[in-house]
C-alpha cells in the first residue's frame, strides 16, 4: 500500500544552516495493518506523518501509495487518493459548523451516519452538529470531532499525529476502543504517532524512530518488550 523510499527533508534555519529532520528513511506499510511510529521527542515521527500526507514536501526520495508514485502530490490530491490525516492539534474552521465537516467528509452516507460517527467518540449528536468549529470547543472537543471526520470518511490510510494529546483519561480510554473497531470493523490500514504504551499494545507492527532515522520495526510482540523493559536506548543510540 505505502512505500517510502530513501526519504529525506531538510529545513534552513534563521542562520542560514540546513538541519536535517528524515535522512534517508524507507519504510513499507502492507495494506489493513496497524502501524505505529514511536520515538523520542524531536525523532521526526510528526514530520514523517506530514510527509506521507502531503503537508509537507520530501527534499528527496520517494512516496509511492498503492503502486504510484505520489512524491509531488498535494494533500488535497493524496486525500482523494485515500490518505486521511488527523492533526495533532485540529484545525479550527470559523464560520464551519461541525454537521458541515461531517457532511463533507461522509458525502452521501452523512444522513444515516451522523449521529454515529458523533457516538464512536463519545459525543451525542443533538448537541454538537450545530456547533461551530471555533474557540468555544475544547481542544478535547475538537480532537474528538476532527477523529470522527475520519472514521466518516472510510478511506483505505487513516494517519493520527498523537490522537490522545488534549484529551481526558475517559476519552483516552474510549478513544483506544474506536482505533481497534475502526481497524476490525473498516478493514483499513492505520498509523498513529505516539508514545503511549496503551496504544503501541494494540498495533500489529511497531516502528521506532530516532534523529530521522528508523532504529526497528517489526511485530508488537517482537518490538514492545524492550521498550516496556527500558532498553529502548538501544534504538535510539544505534548508529
């Protein structure tokens, strides 16, 4: 489904420097697989995820999804493709209502699906769908509705860049029952970015990323007990 080939992306700094965020990266994710990126801190797993969305452009390398290549695609044109992407921090759309997002994002079963997809993530429906995306939601809120925009667009990759940021430990918690039904139940590949242990105990893969660099992948049960048991430095200080 996803491949990434020897990527890289750099950035110029103030002082006229380059710092190198991926170097030369290749990954392949498998079609209906649930991935997660984990690492330190400034490892690069946030820019990565923007990189296979299209927010963010590849210095170089190569992107291809479903067998073509997509390296200089928009989001726009990789969201039309399949690739949906949940922020970390979501965007708020003033003047948009949260019906209006929904309808835009389930087209045609909107009507039938609405109150559902408000209900995967445990807000009801008769409160929110006249809501406007703005200041008067929390960043809870926002989480919550942006998560279920994806889960109404169905789309064969669904990314989540840190989904449980911002949220409370009951919305954690349901939130971790909604990523393993939208797996099972939608048959579609997903990728989180994240650290918490909760989450990286529900993937099929792991993939640990240190200084842009992939330090392991592989099955949950292959790679999740040495992270659990501390010894994690030997991913992120292998050279």
């Amino acid at each position: 489904m996803l491949e990434l080939q020897n990527i890289s992306f750099s950035v110029t700094e103030e002082n006229g420097t380059t710092k190198d965020i991926i170097k030369d990266l290749s990954l392949k994710i498998d079609d209906k697989k649930f991935v997660v990126i984990t690492g330190p801190n400034g490892s690069g797993k946030s820019t990565l995820a923007k990189l296979i969305a299209g927010i963010e452009q590849v210095t170089s390398g190569k992107i291809f999804y479903n067998g073509e290549d997509i390296t200089n695609k928009s989001i726009t044109e990789r969201a039309k493709l399949g690739i949906s992407f949940a922020f970390q921090q979501p965007v708020r759309f003033k003047g948009i209502k949260v019906k209006d997002l929904l309808k835009l994002a389930a087209g045609e079963n909107f009507r039938k699906g609405a109150c559902d997809y408000l209900g995967e993530v445990g807000l009801c429906a008769r409160d929110y769908l006249n809501r406007d995306i703005d200041g008067s939601l929390s960043g809870g809120e926002l989480k919550r509705i942006e998560i279920a925009t994806i889960i109404a667009r169905n789309t064969p990759l669904s990314i989540f860049d840190e989904p449980e940021a911002g949220i409370d430990l009951w919305s954690f918690k349901n939130l971790i029952k909604v990523f393993e039904k939208l797996h099972k139940q939608q048959e579609n590949s997903i990728m989180i970015i994240s650290h918490q242990e909760r989450i990286l105990n529900i993937a099929d893969e792991i993939v640990v990323i240190a200084a842009g660099k992939i330090k392991a992948t592989g099955k949950k049960e292959d790679i999740l007990p040495e992270l659990l048991e501390g010894t994690s430095c030997r991913f992120y200080n292998e050279d």
